[in-house]
C-alpha cells in the first residue's frame, strides 16, 4: 500500500501541477541515450540531464569546471548507467553531491567513484563502524519502488556554504532544510546560476517545516539576484521542458512563506483520492504552488 501512495504522491506532484513555466529554456543541444537520458547543454560548463520517460522526469546536472566535474544529483534510473551519459559529455573526474536523499535522486549513485555529502550532525549520523554511510530507509523512501540503497562511500564532506573551485569555476554549496531535513543547493557562483533541488521548481512543492524553508528561502535570497537563472529538480506536466526558473520565482516563494507564517496567506485545503489525506494548498504564483500540513492517506505526516 505505501508503495501505492507513494507512486500516486509522486504521479500526482508530476502530472496535476499549474500551469506553463515562465522560462522556457532553450538549450543549445540536446541528445537522447538508451531511451532514459536526455541531455541538455544550457551554457558552455553546464549540463541537463533529464529522465523526461521516468514518471517523476528528474533533472540532474553536471557542472563541468577546467580541473573538475559535479554532477548535483544522480538521476533516478537504476537499469542504464548515467556514468555512462557523463562520460560523453567530460573526462575530468566527476564527484556527485545529492541534492537530498530521497531515492528518486540517488538512482545511480552508488556508479559514482566519488561521492560528497554535506558535514552536518545528521548526515554524519548515517556513518557506521564500517566507515560506510547506511542511509535508512525512513529517509531513502526506496521502498515504495522495491529499491533498496547500498551503503555509500563518501569522500567527501562539504562545509555550509562553502566555496568549491571545479577550474576556473566557483561554486557555493547551501544547506537549506525544509522540503526535506537534508536539502541543499548548490550556487555557481561563476556563472549566477542556482540549482534548486526540490526546494525550488516549477510545480507542486512539497513543504516538511515552515521555519525550516523560510529561513532556507531567505538565505537563498541573499545569494543570488534578479539576474540569477534557477533550475529545479522536476518540471510541470511537461516532462520534456527544463525545469528553469527566474529570480522573481524565488522572491515569490519566500513572500508565500512569509505570508503562511504571518497567517495572512490564502491556502486552500486540498486533498487527493489517491495519496493526499489532507494539505493546506498555497499558490506562490501561477507555475508554482506549495503544500503544507501534508497528511499522506493512511496517516503518515510529511513534515518533520
Ligand atoms: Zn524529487
């Protein structure tokens, strides 16, 4: 049963989200492999990688410095090799660096030679004796798809926001709680670019602490500006579109926030026959709503 709400939970955030985004990027290239990847070169250092077949449609990226390459997230797909995609696009070394632990984002990292996480309390509980870090299933969530997750080695722990050179190209990476305890993003600084994760993209967002996201959003805020480009982890119903957004997305994101803090926002409950028991729904703006005080059917509460 968990995993059939599960599916319909993640079926529901994919397929009956708002309306068009507002940006609708045009990548320079684009390329198809095996039927599960697509790949879409948005600047000359950055990558899209979509699984636009997948019911969820995750979008990875691969940012590619002069000495070094990140990929942010490690797509979901477990039969094809994403490694492989990687492959063609750079031969510098590649780490990897999930945006958070949910199993839709971890598919191929255990194909990682180089894994990081972000060095916090939580995270660091995950290391057993074995030096191996065991990610519970109550976190990974893989089983509602039978999935299951090897213990991982990690090479690397990265400090809260700290500045990260790939070669000619910086990056800040974030930790910002509040759809998930251990959500970050990742900031190309060269390039004013944000990677959003599932904090931030153009359709159903999915709120587990309101402190949490307000003061992740309000950090967010003063990192980047109105000429910053922002890409999430899932589209709209249009699996085939980026998930890019602009600055004024995440302004509207933290003026909801703030809004459903003050008690001043108008959501709507909002229900769904097959996963959601019960939820406040707030528009942030016509591409992006979010969830809160999510109940899924059978009784299990999203927050934390
Ligand atoms: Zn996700």
């Amino acid at each position: 049963m968990l995993k059939y709400f599960l599916c319909c939970f993640f079926l529901a955030h994919t397929a009956f989200c708002l309306a068009e985004p507002l940006v609708d990027a045009k990548p320079s290239t684009t390329s198809f492999y095996n039927n599960a990847f697509v790949v879409h070169q948005l600047s000359p250092s950055l990558y899209a990688i979509g699984e636009p077949n997948y019911y969820q449609a995750n979008y990875s990226y691969l940012i590619v410095g002069a000495e070094k390459a990140l990929m942010f997230d490690a797509g979901a797909n477990l039969q094809h090799d994403i490694t492989e995609v990687i492959r063609t696009i750079t031969d510098k070394p590649v780490a990897v660096i999930p945006s958070h632990l949910h199993f839709d984002h971890l598919g191929g990292i255990a194909r990682f030679d180089e894994i990081w996480l972000m060095n916090t309390p939580y995270l660091r509980s995950f290391k057993k004796s074995d030096g191996l870090f065991h990610i519970p299933e109550s976190v990974h969530l893989g089983a509602a798809e039978g999935l299951a997750l090897p213990p991982l080695k990690v090479s690397r722990l990265i400090q809260h926001m700290e500045v990260i050179d790939l070669g000619g190209l910086q990056i800040k990476v974030l930790a910002t709680p509040g759809h998930c305890l251990d959500e970050i993003v990742v900031h190309d600084i060269s390039n004013n670019i944000l990677l959003t994760g599932d904090h931030l993209y153009p359709s159903w967002l999915l709120m587990g602490n309101l402190d949490d996201y307000i003061a992740s959003t309000d950090l967010i805020i003063t990192q980047i500006n109105p000429h910053t480009l922002l890409y999430g982890a899932h589209p709209d119903e249009d699996s085939s579109k980026i998930p890019a957004m602009v600055y004024s997305d995440a302004i509207d994101l933290q003026t909801t926030l703030h809004s459903i803090k003050a008690g001043t926002a108008q959501g709507h409950p909002y229900k769904n026959a097959d996963l959601i028991e019960s939820s406040i729904r707030y528009p942030v703006n016509k591409n992006i709503s979010i969830l809160t005080d999510i109940t899924i059917i059978g009784g299990e509460s999203f927050s934390y």
